[in-house]
C-alpha cells in the first residue's frame, strides 16, 4: 500500500519548521534606534540638530528584555532626573525612573552621579516588555529637568552590539573627531559595558547646548542592555525533533499495516 506522502511531510515539515524558527539567529534588536560599531561616537560639541534620533516602530509581539543590572556600568549618568521608556501615541510609559540627579550638585561632571540599581533607580532593575502588533513605539527618556518638575520627551540613541563604550562623566568635550588612540590613552575617562549577544542603547537626553548652533550629545545619560526574549534549551529543541521523527515512524507503521 502506497505510504499517505502528504500527511507524512507535512509532520516532518512543520517540525522542520519549528526548529527553523529556533536555529535562525535573532533579528537585529533595532527598535528604531540607529545601529552602530564604532563607539564611543560624536561624543562632544556637533552641530544642530543632535544626530541619531530615535525612529517610531511597530511592535511585533514579541518580548524583550531590558536591563541596567549587568555589566557594571550601566544605568543613568546624564545631570538631570530622567526616566527611560518609550512613547506610544501621546502617552509615556516609563520603564526604568531615575530617583536622583547629579551625585553632588555643584561638584562639576567630574563627579557625576553613576545611576546604579537600588540607589538612584528605585524600581526594577530588569524589566521585560510586549510591543504589541499593530501598535506604534518610539524609545527616548522624559526628562524631568534638574529639579525634577519638568516632563520634555527627548529621543535620541544609538544602539552597538555586544559591547558599548561610552565616557564616564556626561557632557563632556573630547576631540572631534574621537579617536581610538585618544580613547586608549585615557582610560579613566571612558567605560566599556559588554555581553555576546546583547545590544546596548546609548540614549542622549538633548538638554545642554554650547550656544544656538551647537549641542552636547554623548549618548550616555541612560546605557540600557536589550535581549530577544529567551528561546527553548537545546534540549527542548532535541525533544521537539524526536516528536517529529516519532509521529514520521508511527505515520509508516500504520499505512504498511493496511
């Protein structure tokens, strides 16, 4: 008796399929924010206006998780309270609320308030979110100025891949451009965060500017780590095969005993 072909490949297809969809590598975390592998980047005065603003996106229904627990490193360095999140229509969902604003007022960058979990962000360190389908997104932080009154959206960030180099004090002048030697001979003055895999945002607040030409953007007021949401144990993806050739087994079986 001829085997039921179609039946049989459509099981071997769709589990196939399913173990496609966990191998492919992950799509690039871009969530409107520009990609970049060459930080630290335009670090110091440029020109108006600031460069790299956030883009809108369309949620896809997939999670993410954000972080600012590991490495250490990351969290909120910009002079002004701020909270970093997202806009959907006119509404601002914060996922991550600065508690405090330069470290000592008055001391100059040089020491600038280091926004570490459990001391300036109160809340949740690690927070995973659903963009929903059909709905539209764009990240950014609220700043609430340097008495925390204030509420001006500000969307501006660059996002590198597994790693992340950015200075230690906010608004900061370096040469322009920034140079890997100048970087590599000031060791104090910058900070590298890294994970394979993960993509770090360097978000920009756009509060300060030199003059009515000129901005400070040093793309570090919030360095934020962003991960796909987790994806099934290889042995799960085993499980998943051996379900595949079983019922491949069990389909033969039956149709050489009619």
């Amino acid at each position: 008796m001829k085997l039921p072909i179609i039946s049989t490949l459509s099981i071997v297809a769709a589990t196939a399929t399913t173990l496609a969809s966990f191998a492919a590598p992950a799509a690039a975390i871009t969530l409107g924010v520009d990609v970049i592998d060459n930080s630290p980047f335009m670090k110091g005065i440029g020109p108006m206006p600031i460069p790299h603003a956030t883009g809108t996106f369309e949620g896809n229904g997939k999670t993410y998780e954000f972080s600012v627990v590991v490495p250490q490193g990351l969290g909120s360095r910009g002079a002004t309270y701020s909270d970093f999140g997202f806009m959907s229509g006119e509404v601002f969902t914060s996922l991550f609320t600065e508690d405090l604003g330069r470290y000592n007022p008055g001391s100059g960058n040089d020491n600038d308030w280091l926004g570490t979990c459990g001391i300036s962000i109160g809340e949740e360190c690690t927070v995973q979110y659903t963009f929903e389908e059909g709905v539209t997104y764009q990240l950014g932080l609220l700043d609430r100025g340097f008495g925390g009154g204030a509420s001006n959206f500000s969307g501006f960030g660059v996002a590198q891949k597994d790693s992340y180099t950015f200075n230690t004090a906010t608004d900061q002048s370096y040469p322009n451009p920034l140079t890997p030697d100048y970087v590599a001979n000031n060791p104090d003055k910058f900070l590298t965060v890294a994970e394979e895999g993960a993509y770090f945002l360097g978000m920009e607040d756009g509060m300060f500017k030199k003059d009515s030409t000129n901005y400070y953007y040093d793309y570090q007021d919030w360095v934020v780590k962003v991960t796909h949401e987790s994806v099934p144990e290889p042995g799960t993806v085993g499980a998943l095969l051996g379900v595949g050739a079983l019922g491949f087994i069990s389909r033969r079986r039956k149709a050489v005993k009619r």
